[in-house]
C-alpha cells in the first residue's frame, strides 16, 4: 500500500480523460487488421479440413507419384496445421527485438505485409498444384500472428491513458474470437467452404487487411516508444496531441514529464533496452515474467482451444447429429464474441485479482462438470445429458472471457516497466504458442486414451492459475507499473501487502 500511496499523484491525474473518436477508431482500425486475421487463422481449418485433405491427396498422386494411407494424410493434415503454431514459435523469438527496432506500429505493419503475402499463397495454391505455397503460407502466418500477439497489444495500451488500459487491452481477445467466429461463418459450404471455393476462403481475411492499412499507416507510433526508444521528444509530443486531441494541453505535458523521469531513471540504471538475457538474469523480475509466462500458457491450456479446434467431435460424442453440431459449434462462436464483448467493461469496472480467480474457478468447474456429464452420456445416451454437456460448454466460454481470455494478453504491459515490457511481452508469447502448440498435438491423443476424461488436465492448469493469481498477482487496476513493481521484487517471497 505504501507504493501506491507515495506514488498517488502520478496515478489520479491519469484518471482525467477518457475515449474520444481518435483513439477508438485506432483500436477498432488495428484489431480488424491484426487480431481479427489471427483468429481467423486459428479457426479457417476446421470446417473445410476434409476438401483439403483430398486436394491433398490429389496433388500427391498427380505431381509426386505417391499415394498415401489414410494415416498418413493424417500425419499431413496435422503438418499443415501444426506448421502455424511452429511459425508462431519461431516469431516469439524475435518479435521483442522487431517491436523494440522498428516501433509497435512498424512492427504491426510488417506483420500485415506477411499476411498479405499469406493470403497470396493460399489464393493461387490450387491453381499451382503447390502443397508447399500452403503450407508456407500457414508457416509464415505464424510469425505474422507472434509479432502482432507483441506488438497490438503494447500500441494499444501506450497510446491509451492509464485509466482505460484494460479496455484497450482487451480488443486483442475481441478480435481473436471475432476472428474465430468470422472464419466459421465464411467456411459454411453455402459460402466459400466448398470444393470450387475453398482457397479463397482461407485468404479472405486479406480483404480486412488491405482495408486496415492504409488508416494504420496515418495512425502516430507509439508516444513512449518514440521517446524512450527513439529519444524523439518532439516526435512523441506530436503523436500524443494528435491521440488526445484538443483541450488535452495538461494532460500531455503531464505524460511528457513522466516519460522523462522514466528515460532519467532507466539512464541511471545504464539500460535503456533490456535484452533476454538482462531480463532473464534480474531476479525482481522473475515474479512478473513467471506470472506473464503462466497467464500466456494457461490461456491456451485451459481448453478454449481444445473446444475450438475439435468443437465439432466433441458435439458429435455429446449426441448431436453432425448437421446440427455444425450450426451449434456456429452459435458457439456467436457466443464466444458475445462475452468477448463484456472485457472491456469488466476490466474497466472491476479489479484485476477476482476477475482472474472467479475466472479460473468458473473454467475447473465447468471442465469437470462437462467431463462427468459426457462420461454419463456415453452409457446412458439421455437427451438430458446432452444438453447438460452443451450448457457447461457455454458457461466455461463465459467464465474464459471474463478473465483468462482479456486479461493474459495486457497484464504485461501492467507488471512491467516500459525497458523489460517487449522482452516479457515476446516470452508470453512464446509460452502461449507453446501451450497452443501442445494442445493441438495431445488432445486428440488425450480423448483416445481418457475418452471423456480428456479435459482433466486442462482442469488442473485452471486450478494452478487460480492459485497463482491468487497468491502472487498483485492488483494493477489503477495503478503503474513502477507501483506494482516493489510487490513483485522478491520473487516467491514477494507478499502481496
């Protein structure tokens, strides 16, 4: 408490000013351009996965004289899939340094020129008979999709004022779940998830790129970015009075002040950018790297993208026929957008620590009701017990979008101080990709060998984040992040009062 009492005047003046038309465009702008396409990357291969997998197989007996079993175009069809979360893995690497070279938005430009480069490859990939232009295409999505999960959400959050940073960290999950919602409305074999269609259903989300850019290239870079990275104060002046537009003339000097002390004390520390190995190295920030590393990983395990990436199946084992799976895994994702929709004002009404804890609760008692009642249906075949799966299915969306979902993807850019922020940032991604990574390659194996049971890990993931958080994360909500810092700098020693 001390912190925040001592360091009261900095955090009060921030609470001043709000939304204005400006900023709401450049987030509404740069979500449709970015997190829009990664969920729909996420979520284009579900639907059309059985027309792609006998193009597949066509292309490997016309062009390559080889003809393969079943089980080895699985073995295919997992490749292509897997390969966007292996570019996403590769992406993490150096998307810190990307972010940290050429600014947050230079860095979300370039992510879209790759995706425009994507969608390229996947238009023309049948008409060249070319399995490697898709699965290049997916490859390079990935590190695409890990440079905007870096950047999007540090642009966002350091254009905002500190009083709305949580809900301009939240459109990263809102246009993640549009974006999954988009990509199973465009795969129905009434639109373009057919024979003749499907290329250009999986490079469809270009069209939101190609819209987004040109706005985004008018958009200022990052005020912070420019002034603690570039030493531009000038440049930063002018980014923040175009961001909070006029009348604002107090408000900007009080950020320009701010960032100056800011540049003073990093020079007095001799580190003005932190590299991996200086973050790795500073033990006051393994608690919020572990926290970061966790939030990221956990999100991923949880089981949101197990539901997603085998929504269909999971519907079927539950009992409905696959036609009326389908239109259900559809109001599913209508639902996920829906709740989505809530971050921004939970995070701005509410504190960080009991969205996160009822999250995480809400998300193990789902889990482990689903799993019971799927466990049930499979001997008893109750209509009941159908419906009683697909409920508890809803509720778990529900309980991921008021905390797990939003939240993991900003608490960064609160914990940490603006030097170790894209190097933490670049790490939760990295977690993240990993946690996506070993969701799509064991869970199938997981419902082959537990059947039912499957999600039981998934549990116990919720359950240590729940403790975690509650143990650990210090509450951020109003404060910055040089408040939260002293919390934090024990490591698991560190006490939350």
């Amino acid at each position: 408490m001390g912190a925040t009492d001592k360091n009261n005047d900095h955090v009060t003046p921030a609470k001043g000013r709000g939304w204005n038309t400006f900023l709401l465009f450049i987030c509404l702008s740069v979500t449709v351009g970015t997190t829009i396409p990664v969920g729909y990357f996420i979520g284009v291969l579900n639907a059309p996965a059985e027309l792609i997998k006998r193009w597949c197989e066509d292309i490997l007996a016309s062009e390559y004289d080889t003809i393969v079993s079943s089980s080895q175009l699985d073995i295919l069809w997992t490749s292509i899939v897997s390969i966007y979360l292996i570019g996403g893995i590769c992406g993490s690497c150096f998307s810190a340094l990307c972010s940290d070279k050429y600014g947050r938005k230079g860095c979300l430009m370039i992510s879209c020129a790759i995706l425009v480069v994507c969608g390229m490859l996947f238009t023309w990939c049948r008409a060249a008979k070319s399995l490697e232009m898709l699965m290049v295409g997916r490859f390079l999505g990935g590190i695409a999709s890990a440079l905007i999960f870096t950047a999007q959400p540090m642009y966002l959050l350091e254009l905002a004022p500190s009083k709305l940073s949580g809900s301009v960290g939240v459109f990263t999950c809102i246009g993640v779940t549009g974006g999954i919602l988009l990509a199973q409305v465009v795969t129905l074999s009434q639109l373009l998830g057919n024979e003749n269609l499907w290329p250009y259903a999986l490079s469809f989300y270009t069209l939101l790129v190609l819209v987004s850019l040109l706005p985004m290239w008018w958009f200022p870079e990052s005020p912070r970015w420019l002034y603690l990275h570039k030493g531009d104060s000038a440049g930063s002046e002018l980014a923040l009075r175009r961001i909070r537009g006029q009348g604002a003339e107090e408000e900007v000097q009080r950020e320009l002040l701010e960032m100056k002390a800011t540049l003073e004390a990093q020079a007095q520390a001799s580190s003005k950018d932190s590299s991996l190995c200086q973050v790795l190295g500073d033990r006051e920030l393994f608690l919020p790297l572990l926290l970061v590393c966790s939030f990221q990983a956990t999100q991923q395990l949880s089981g949101i993208n197990a539901i997603f990436f085998y929504s269909l199946s999971i519907l079927t084992q539950a009992g409905f026929s696959p036609e009326a799976a389908t239109w259900l895994n559809l109001g599913i994702g209508g639902f996920n957008l829906c709740t989505s929709l809530l971050g921004p004002l939970l995070v701005h009404k509410f504190p960080r620590r009991p969205l996160m804890m009822l999250s995480c609760a809400v998300c193990a008692l789902s889990l482990l009701a689903m799993s019971i009642g799927l466990y049930f249906l499979e001997s008893s075949g109750s209509t009941v017990l159908t419906y009683f799966c697909a409920a508890f299915i809803l509720i778990f969306i529900l309980g991921f979008q008021i905390g797990l979902g939003p939240i993991a993807y900003f608490i960064g850019s609160e914990l940490l101080e603006d030097s170790p922020r894209p190097v933490a940032m670049s790490m939760g991604s990295l977690f993240s990709w990993i946690g996506n990574f070993l969701v799509g390659m064991c869970f199938p194996l997981l419902q082959r060998v537990w059947s039912s049971f499957a999600f039981m890990p998934c549990m116990c993931v919720c359950i240590y984040c729940l403790l975690l958080t509650w143990r650990y994360l210090p509450e951020t909500r109003g404060r910055e992040p040089k408040d939260v810092k002293p919390l934090m700098s024990h490591g698991l020693l560190s006490k939350l009062d």
